[in-house]
C-alpha cells in the first residue's frame, strides 16, 4: 500500500468512527424496515387561515347555508373535513400564536392573550419558541406569510422606549429605530413576509410590513366615511386611526392573495428543487364586511354572504395556480379559521338572510360555548389523502404543528409545541373516528378562561360565555335559561345536549371532579400533548389513487 492509500484509509476510517451516531440510527431504521433510502420529495405546504368564520360559514358544512361555497366544498370532496374542529382560542391574535407555536396562549403569558391594537407587543412568539416556520426551513422549505400577522410587535419611540398599544401611540413610531423589527416574522422562521401588525382593516395602526421594514410609514388619518359602507350597516367596527398613504381596505385580501400568488410562482420558476411554505392569513371574514368590487352581489345573501363568496374565489384561486404550475399532485393545501363568527355578523345574517353563521352550535366569537371556537378545518393533498373523507376526530388548530413536523419526519423536542397532537394518521385515513387520537382538548375564551373536552363531556372553568355580554343590545334574544344559575363552572354532554343548555355542574359531580383535575393537570404539567410525538415522514405516507 502506497502512502497516499494508506494516508486515505486511515482518513476514512477516523471519519466513519467520527460519524454521528443518528446517521447509523436512520440507516438502521432505513434497513428494518425495508424503505427505499431514496427520499420521497417532500410537499410544499400552503395554509389559508380565515378570520373570524364560523362554523356554519360553508355551504359543506351548512345545509343551510345562505349562499355556496363551491371551491371550499371541492376541497372538501377532493380530501377531508373535520367536523369537530377547534380554534385555541376565541379572539385572534392568542390562535395566531396557536397556529405558529403549537401552544395554548397561557405558555407565552400564563393566562389569556388580547387582541393587539396600534404598536402593541412584543409577540406573544418569545425567543426560543420553535415556530412551525423554523421547523420546516430546517427541513429545507422556503417560507412565507402574507396577510394578518397580529401576534404582536415590537416598536420604539425616538428615545428608544418600547411603545405600548393603543391609537396614539402610532404617531410615536421612530422607524429608524424600530425596523428591521426584532420579533417580525422574519425573525419567527419566516423567508419572505408581507404583513400588517393588526386586523388589517379593524385595528391601526394601518401599514404594510414587508420582509421586517415599513415601505411607507403611518402619516395620513384614516376616516371610515372614506370606505364604502354596504346594506348601510356593514362597515361596522372599522376605527379610524393612523394609516400609510395608498393603504387598501376594500382590496386586502387580493393584495394579499398576489403576493402570496407571487411568493409561489417565483418558487417554483427559480428553486423548483426546493419545498415551499406560505401562508395566506386573510381578514376575511372580520368586520368590517367589504367584498372587493368583483364580488358585490354575487350572491343573495348581502355583503357578508358576498364576502365570504370572496374567501371562496379565493380559496380556488390558490387550488387553480398549483393545477397551473404542475405541483398540484405535491402540494398540501389546509383551511382552518381563527375563531368562530362576529356578534353582530351572527346576528344580522340570522334575521336578514336565515343563515347561522354558528351552525346550530351555542354562541359566537369570544364565547367559551362551541360557536366561539368550533370552526372549519378542510385538508386537501392529492394522492396522498384519500378523498371524500368526514372526521369527527376532536382537533385542535395547534394540532397543526405536529401533524406537519410527521409529514416532513421532524422529530418535535419535549419542550416543543406541547399542545400539538399528530392527526396525519386521521388525514389518511388510518385512524378511525372511534378511537380519539386526543384524549383532551383545551381552548380558551375571551379572558383566558378555559375549557377542556373529553370525549363527549366537556367542562368550562367559568360562569356564562366567557367572552359576550347577553343582558344587553342584540345578544339578548339569545339568552337561555341557566339550569344551574349559582354554579361557578359549567359541565355538558355534547352528544346528548349539544346545544349546552343543561347543565350538569351539580347533579354529576364526579364527572365534574375529573375534569377539574384533568384541567389542574394539565395547567401545571407544563403540556397537554404527549412528550414524544414519532413522525410518520413522507417516505412511509402511501401514495393513493
């Protein structure tokens, strides 16, 4: 053996003992189970996360629904819909923390969460929070967001003073020292972004934030006379406040459908080798109701019943551009909502157009009962999901984390995302509604207060709705009579008494009991999800025809 050789089997052999050990662990694994080493190409994922949509928003999940939501029902037909669907909270800003984190909003505060106004923060996302962008981008995807962040900023004055919310205090901005922004969503896992701070219509301060900076800052007052106002009432809850020039209102969802339009095409165009990951956060449909021109009259339920058509077009616009592009059989598409639907949109559609925009369940946006939270969730990946599929597995939206860390084989940390659960093994069809793959849910309502399902019985650690008033204005008519007026909490049987009218506090006080440990439980132990979450990983998803 010459030296050079002998020079090179010393080097090779110090490097294989220097290997890490998971590399022989994966070729292992590989070997047992006699998987093909070569990877299966891993899916671009596209999330479109609504605003404020109930339940019964969907002509696939209403029968009786106003109008028809035809794309949101072909994704359906063409995957899975979950019927027992769950936002983790009641308002948006603590589900958006949800969404991205895979926690409950009590991990980030240690109680409820608020909805972010003006420059208000810091995120509820803190450093060291895995966020489900940063676990795909370690798995090589390119990541985007676009539309409502609303999970909190971080802005400063000129002196350098962390501003807090309210109205006033976006004329206080220093952007110099505020941006690139220290907790944006480029700071969060995010590739590309192009967000606004707030409910994009609702709440100032009114800019556009893109990848970190502000384009063009707050400068002009806005004034809500200046926006359309349909069927003379429908323009309801847009403050006025400070706003960039050139802001849009009545076109924000298509704004933000083009960029994430664009965020794909150039994808595919310039690293088709690669995974992508966006997300299309809409304001639809949050107050106030302005359909895009396009959409007005389109269908014969006024402008919500419009707008919503809107998210629908939509909704088929993402489905026709991956049809277009070639990646349509590679791409997962999942629909979920924030919350369930506003007081008065409930309220209005009710009376003018019979359409309950709850679906039949008790309450509305804010409220513990399963109008505030019981949403929409729709899951779409060709060949890979069998189609036509109804579930009734109980899900969370913070469920979204781990079930996307299985398709891409991430092996989730204890400490991450402890309120995620794996729901693929439903999504393809291989665990049957009979067996819950959560043994519990939680959610929380307005104030933080919380509610725990198991099985059919689920528990709420408060008196009434835990988020509206019912005593006054057009939620009165609503009122039920309470079966048990003096208990501080709530028990129901959903599936005998889905409508939560009686109220079992005090006649089932072992069921009570349980739960309330279960609750205790689950508050202090840090988790409600299991502390190891196996990955399914694509190369072991069965391809369907």
């Amino acid at each position: 053996m010459s030296w050079t050789q002998s020079l090179i089997t010393s080097f090779l052999t110090i490097a294989t003992f220097a290997m890490p050990t998971w590399c022989w662990a994966q070729d292992e694994v590989a070997s047992d189970n006699n998987i093909d080493k070569k990877p299966s190409r891993l899916p671009n994922i596209i999330i479109i996360y609504a605003d404020d949509l109930g339940f019964g928003d969907l002509s696939c999940y209403n029968k009786k629904c106003a109008y028809k939501t035809s794309r949101l029902d072909q994704m359906a037909r063409e995957g899975i819909r979950f019927t027992d669907a769950h936002s983790p909270s009641t308002i948006c800003s603590p589900s958006r923390y949800g969404l991205y984190s895979g926690q409950q909003i009590y991990r980030s505060t240690g109680r409820g969460g608020g909805a972010f106004e003006g420059p208000g923060g810091p995120s509820y996302l803190k450093p060291g929070t895995l966020t489900i962008a940063q676990m795909l981008r370690s798995k090589g995807y390119r990541t985007g967001v676009f539309g409502k962040w609303h999970c909190g900023l971080t802005w400063y004055d000129k002196n350098g003073k962390r501003l807090g919310g309210g109205f006033k205090n976006s004329l206080l901005i220093d952007y110099k020292k505020s941006t690139p922004l220290v907790d944006g969503p480029n700071k969060r896992g995010f590739d590309e972004s192009f967000v606004t701070p707030n409910c994009p219509t609702t709440d100032p301060l009114y800019i556009y934030i893109e990848n970190g900076m502000v384009p063009v800052p707050a400068s002009q007052r806005h004034r809500r006379k200046n926006l359309p106002n349909p069927g003379g009432k429908w323009r309801w809850d847009n403050d006025e406040g400070w706003m960039a020039p050139g802001y849009k209102f009545v076109d924000a969802d298509l704004l933000f459908y083009e960029k994430t339009r664009k965020f794909i095409s150039e994808h595919v165009k310039n690293t088709p080798q690669k995974p992508f990951f966006a997300v299309l956060s809409t304001q639809i449909a949050h107050a106030p109701v302005l359909p895009a021109k396009e959409f007005n009259g389109k269908t014969k339920a006024g402008p919500r019943g419009d707008f919503v058509f809107e998210l629908d077009a939509l909704v088929g616009r993402v489905m026709d551009l991956v049809k277009k592009l070639g990646i349509d059989d590679d791409t997962l598409i999942m629909f979920n909502a924030d919350n369930g639907a506003e007081t008065l949109h409930v309220a209005w559609m009710r009376t003018d157009h019979q359409h309950d925009a709850s679906g039949g369940w008790r309450g509305m946006k804010r409220d513990g009962w399963e109008g505030g939270h019981r949403v929409p969730f729709i899951v779409r990946w060709p060949g890979r999901i069998p189609a036509g599929q109804v579930s009734s597995q109980m899900t969370n939206t913070t469920d979204i984390f781990a079930t996307l860390a299985s398709v891409v084989g991430y092996q989730l940390r204890e400490k991450d995302a402890v309120d995620s659960f794996d729901m693929l093994p439903a999504m393809l069809g291989k665990e049957k509604d009979n067996k819950s793959i959560r043994p519990h849910l939680l959610t929380q309502s307005f104030r933080g207060e919380f509610q725990i399902r198991q099985g059919d019985w689920k528990y709420l650690d408060h008196k009434g709705s835990g988020g509206n008033n019912y005593n006054r204005g057009p939620l009165k008519k609503y009122v039920l009579p309470e079966k048990a007026p003096d208990a501080p909490g709530q028990l129901y049987n959903l599936k005998n008494d889905p409508g939560e009218t009686n109220n079992l506090y005090f006649t089932n006080e072992a069921k009570r009991k349980e739960l309330q440990a279960l609750l205790k439980r689950l508050k202090t132990s840090g988790r409600s999800a299991p502390k190891i979450r196996k990955p399914i990983g694509i190369e072991n998803i069965s391809v369907v025809k």
